[in-house]
C-alpha cells in the first residue's frame, strides 16, 4: 500500500508540473512594469512634479487683471467740519465703471528663474525616485526568483536521494531474506527517508510564500504556480575588477537622488536671498469710469485715463525678516551635502561588501563542485563496500548525508552568486 502511494504522489506531481508554464524573469519584471503599485504610486507623484514645473513657469508670464462693476449711487451730505450747516446733494444715480491692467516682471532678483528650476530638479528628483523604486522591485523580484530557483533545485537534490535511499532500502530488504542485513539497519534508513520528506514539504511551503510575494510584487492574476527559467543558470556574469564597481558609485540612484537634493537646496537659498533685491516690472493700465465723484456736485459724465510705465518695488522689511530664511537655507543646504556624502559612501561600502561577496560565492562554487564530485566517489564507494558487507549502515548515513549536504551548497552557492550580481547592478543603477 505504502507503495502505491508513493507511485501516485509522484504521479501526481508530474502531472502538475507538466500544467505549470515557464515564465522568465525579464517577463516578471515586465508585469510589475505594468501592475505594480508600488510603482504607480511614483509614477503619479512624477507626474504630479512634472505639473508643478508647469505652475512654476506660468509665474514668467505676464499678470493680467480686468474689472467691470455696474452700480447704484446714493445722494451725497455735505457739512462743515463740525458737522453743522448740512446739504443736500442730488447725485446721478447709475456708476459703471471699468479697468484692466497689466505688468511683466522684468526683475525680480532671480526668484522666478530659481523657483523654476527648483520645480524642474524636483521633477528630476521625482523621476530618479522613480526609476529607484523601479530597480529595487526588479531586484525584490530577482531575490524571489533566485529562492524559487532554489527551492526547484533543492526538491530535485531531495528528490534524487529520496530515491537513492528507496532503492537502498529495497536492497535492504533483499539482503534481510538473505540473513546479511538487520531490521533495524532497514528502519534507520526509512527514519532517513522520512526526514527526506519533511524537507520536501518545507521547500513546497516556502515555495507557495514566494509565488504569494511575486504575485503581490507584481500584480499577478490567476494561477501563480509557474517554473523558473533554467537559462538562468547560464546568464553571464562579468567578474569585472573592484574597481570598476567602485567607479560606479555617482551613477547609483541613491547618490543621484541626494545630489539632486544639494541642487534643490541651492535654489531656495538663491530664492531666500531673493527678497532683499529691489523688483522691477513694466505696467500698463486702462480706466473708464462715471460718474465723476471727485467734484462736488458730482459730474455726470465718463472718465478715462490709461498709463504705462515702469514700476520698482523693495520691501525695506527683508533687511531684518529674510536674515533668518537665508540662514535656514543656508543651513539646509549644509545638510543636504552631507546627506550625498553619506549616501557615496555608504554605496561604495555596499558595493565592496557586495562585490566581496560575490568573489566569495565565486569561490564557493569552484569548492562545492569539488565537493560534489568528491561526495558522490565517496557515496558510491560506501555503497559497494555496504552492499558487499565491509561497512556498516551508519557508513550509508555518513555518505548519503554528506552527498546530500554538498549538492544542497552548491546549488546555493549558485543562487548566490546570481543575487550578488544582480544586486551590484542595482548598486551601479544598471538593473
């Protein structure tokens, strides 16, 4: 009975398997392109950014006001100054009245210019968040992609000693009837398998959590079961020099970002130190008005004047108010670059702890297939000697547990290396 249900269980999973599409990573990063609120939300703050650049270059226009009023107008009461010896003014009773003006900064101490310019590295700021948050869901997808590659490779690791061990006990059992093994040797081996199987059942259950979170990251509908490309595994990876890594520090994202910081902050600086210069404008005016309520009694007839000029105005105020916002900007601006200081070198050491462990899983490569193929000789001599009774069944445990141990570390050792490269990348802002 036992083996009819192992025959179906591994029925049953092929056919599963078989039902699963292949679906690549560049096809996830794709969707999340298109699906992925975390970056839609810094798409609509790029083009909310984008907006104020707009609403900043209007103020570079010029100001244009029209009025026109139409009203009633009231009897006037004429008295001396103490109020004695009043009079009666009959007043014509309809007003109208219409003015439209306009002006053109022509100087105004830099702040137009400036506020501009603030408003398009705000937009450059919000773009490069958004092409960070792009890379780092790309990278979050690329880790969950690698452990689900892991996983794969892991079951196919258990999967094979799981077999090894039901072909060893079978033989077991064989050499049981012949008097040449103990009961005992035979259950210490199914105990092996056993653990075999509950492995297997964490790598299903980590598997199902990692299809869960790539869904979410990218927005996926439907079935998420698929398998992992395998083409992976033969992706170039340029083991390029430390400093060639290094190099790449301005180009990371991060370090943009807090550079763009410094260049917004110089421009409010320059916005603060605005207010103690004069400002300068041309303006023009129009006016049409009637009655005439400047005489006494009032004259009924229209009135109209225009003029054109010049006009210069300075608040006197900022001698002693814009001290203290220039000293504030001025402040900001300190932090600002000590933020993008921060930020280089807090990326040059992300990049050589990186890069170190790349060389490393590099190297841990190079040894787990040594170790491999070591453990395998090693599993094989074992069980020739088992079979021809010259090594006990703790011997079989010994080789099948450390063939198991080393295939498992490659395959991580693998999956590593993949996610230190994709991850300098990412640090290099090339992901």
């Amino acid at each position: 009975m036992k083996k009819l249900t192992t025959l179906f269980f591994v029925i049953l999973t092929a056919v599963c398997t078989a039902q699963q599409p292949v679906i690549t990573l560049q096809q996830l990063w794709q969707e999340a392109e298109q699906n992925s609120r975390l970056i839609k939300v810094k798409q609509t703050a790029l083009l909310s950014a984008e907006q104020g650049v707009t609403a900043s270059r209007s103020s570079m226009l010029p100001d244009v006001e029209v009025s026109a009023n139409v009203g009633y107008l009231g009897d006037g009461l004429l008295t001396d100054r103490n109020f004695k010896n009043s009079l009666h003014i009959d007043n014509p009773h309809f007003m109208n009245g219409f003015s439209a003006s306009a002006s053109q900064l022509v100087y105004g101490g830099g702040v137009v210019k400036n506020a501009v310019k603030a408003a398009e590295t705000g937009r450059d700021i919000a773009a490069l968040d958004l092409e960070n948050e792009r890379q780092s869901v790309r990278l979050m997808i690329a880790s969950y992609y690698l452990n689900i590659c892991r996983m794969y490779n892991q079951m196919a690791v258990l999967d094979d000693n799981l077999n090894l061990c039901n072909v060893l006990i079978a033989n077991m059992k064989e050499m049981e009837k012949q008097g040449t093994a103990l009961a005992n040797d035979i259950l210490r081996y199914e105990l092996q398998c056993e653990n075999i199987i509950l492995s297997k059942r964490r790598v299903n259950d980590a598997l199902s959590t990692l299809y869960r979170r790539i869904a979410t990251a990218t927005g996926r509908e439907g079935s998420n079961d698929f398998l992992p490309d395998t083409s992976l595994y033969s992706m170039p990876v340029e083991m390029l020099a430390d400093s060639v890594w290094q190099s790449q520090t301005a180009a990371n994202i991060a370090v943009q970002m807090a550079q763009g910081g410094v260049t917004l902050k110089e421009h409010e600086l320059k916005i603060a130190k605005s207010g103690m210069l004069p400002k300068v404008a041309l303006v023009a005016e129009d006016n049409f008005s009637g009655p005439i309520t400047i005489e006494v009694p009032v004259i009924d007839k229209n009135f109209n004047y225009w003029f054109a000029g010049v006009g210069v105005s300075y608040n006197i105020s900022s001698f002693y108010k814009s001290k203290r916002d220039i000293r504030k900007s001025e402040i900001e601006l300190e932090v600002s670059k000590e933020r993008h200081r921060l930020a280089v070198e807090q990326t040059d050491d992300e990049i050589f702890a990186t890069y170190t462990d790349l060389m490393t899983s590099q190297a841990e490569i190079e040894t787990q297939a040594k170790n491999v193929e070591l453990a395998r000789r090693n599993y094989n001599v074992i069980l020739s000697r088992y079979n021809n009774g010259l090594a006990a069944v703790t011997d079989m445990l010994d080789a099948a547990n450390t063939k198991l141990d080393t295939e498992l570390s490659l395959v991580n050792s693998k999956i590593n290396l993949l996610h230190n490269y994709f991850r300098l990348n990412y640090l290099s802002g090339k992901l």
